[in-house]
C-alpha cells in the first residue's frame, strides 16, 4: 500500500512542505518538449503519470493527468485539465486505454517505481515514456564538488535504468537528452553553466534532493559555492561550461513498446 501525507503526497517528499515555487523554476523546456514530443509520436491520448504542475502537456493531445500532492494540483494553469488524485501503484483505467503514457521527472519519488511502471504499461497500448535520471551518472556532475550529500540522495534515489527497462518489459529504447544552457526547467544540473542560479534558496527547493540534507548542510554548500565563484576556482575548472550551448548529464528518455 502506497502511503500518503495529509497533502496526499504518495512519494518520498511531501510537496506541500516544498512544492510551493515548483511552477515558477520548472517551467517546462521547449527543447526537452520536443524530444518528449518525438517519443510520444502521434499518440492522440496520452496519460501523464507525477503530473505536477503541468509541464508538458500540450493542446495538441487530450491528455489526462494524474498527481496526488494537492499542493501540486493547485498550481496547475486553469487551462489544464484537472488532475486525478490517484498513485501510479494503483491507477484508476481500463486496459489500453491511453496510446500512449508519459511519466517526467516522477519516477525517482515513487514507492515502488516497478509496480507504477508495469501500471503504465497495463493502461498503455503504444509507448510508455519515462523522462529520468541515470543513477550511474549523476555524480559526474560539477556539483558533486559542493553539494556531494544532495547526489548521493540523487543517486539513491533514481532506480537503475535496466529496474526500469524490466518492469517495462517489451523493447525499450534509452535517449540522452541534451541540457540546453538556458533550460527553462530547473532541475540541478540545469544549471550546469549558471552557477550562481543554485545560490537562490527557492531554486534549490524546486528540486527534491536538497529536502534531504539539512539546513547546516545547505548553508555548507552557499558559502562553499560563493568563495569558489568568488576566487574564480569555479570558473577555473568549470568556466568552460558557461559557453556550451548543452550539457550531456544524466538525463535520459525511455520509450518502451510492447
Ligand atoms: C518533480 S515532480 C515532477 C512533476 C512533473 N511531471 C514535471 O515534469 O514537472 C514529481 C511529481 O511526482 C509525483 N509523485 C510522487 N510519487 C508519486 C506516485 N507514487 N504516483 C504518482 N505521482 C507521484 C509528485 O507528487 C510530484 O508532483
């Protein structure tokens, strides 16, 4: 059984505690729209499992949207639709019903990312997507230097890609997906050449990881990152990242077919 906060947060954060600025630093990403576009093909229904805040849904497709963090709900523009308060464990849909399903940056939260995954994969006729992180690369990133508590978290927490491609079971295909340097959807490594983004408290809230150290922990970060911007060590070693138009992190898209 899947537990659930008062918010009715059913993953391992609860989002009303931090959810609160998500629509404002995750806005969606039209270069990551258009590789998620390319996977759901011409899917004229699409379900949207760890909906959040709405990023990613289109007009062009009738989607339905499943989210259980009120907190999260709330923030969806009026022109969505209203998101189910339902857990991707246990979801409330025929066999087949939807061509297509996509799950963004959710999956890493789950209770049991395999029982949500094989869900999908019962509701879905054609392509299940899965926008997530690569577990094996997360710790390549710059900020592992400053932060390394907040990628361990993130390592732990992102299930091994073949977890995943199992549960999904069919044929999987897994795509990097190219950060742009000025990607509108802030997830950590979205900064990877604007540093000085991560200084903002309510940017760092916006992504999960860092609800998991503490705030002596945080305040280590802050100041570490600001004497190395300070000094120009940061620019040192990483200044060269300021000018790549995009980072290949660990962000990656499965697409499974039956
Ligand atoms: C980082 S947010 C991503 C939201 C949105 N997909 C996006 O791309 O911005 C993760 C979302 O997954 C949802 N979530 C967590 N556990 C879940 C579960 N077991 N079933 C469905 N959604 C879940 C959270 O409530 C949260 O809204």
């Amino acid at each position: 059984m899947v537990m659930r906060t008062h918010d009715g947060s059913a993953g391992d954060v609860d989002h009303h505690r931090i959810g609160s600025g998500y629509a404002s630093y995750r806005r969606p990403d039209e270069r990551i729209a258009h590789v998620i576009a390319q996977a759901l093909g011409d899917a004229g229904t699409v379900l949207n499992v760890g909906a959040g805040t709405g990023s990613y849904e289109t007009a062009a497709r009738t989607i339905t949207a499943v989210e259980p963090s009120l907190a999260m709900r709330a923030q969806r523009p009026a022109r969505l639709a209203t998101a189910i308060d339902a857990v991707a464990e246990d979801l409330p849909f025929a066999d087949g019903e939807f061509d297509a399903s996509m799950t963004l940056f959710s999956v890493h939260q789950w209770s049991d990312a395999e029982a949500g995954l094989r869900e999908m994969r019962r509701v879905t006729c054609g392509p299940v997507v899965v926008l997530t992180c690569d577990p094996a690369r997360v710790r390549d990133f710059w900020l592992y230097e400053y932060a390394p508590d907040v990628l361990e978290t993130e390592a732990r927490r992102y299930p091994p890609l073949d977890r995943l491609t199992t549960a999904l079971g069919g044929s999987t295909s897994i795509q990097p997906v190219p950060i742009p340097l000025d990607c509108t959807d802030g997830f950590n490594e979205a900064y990877y050449g604007r540093p000085e983004l991560l200084l903002d408290p309510a940017a760092r809230q916006a992504c999960s990881a860092w609800s998991f150290i503490d705030d002596h922990a945080r305040q280590a970060f802050d100041t570490s990152l600001r004497r190395a911007l300070g000094s120009g060590s940061w620019d040192e070693a990483f200044g060269h990242l300021r000018n790549r138009p995009t980072y290949d992190g660990s962000l990656v898209l499965l697409r499974s077919t039956p």
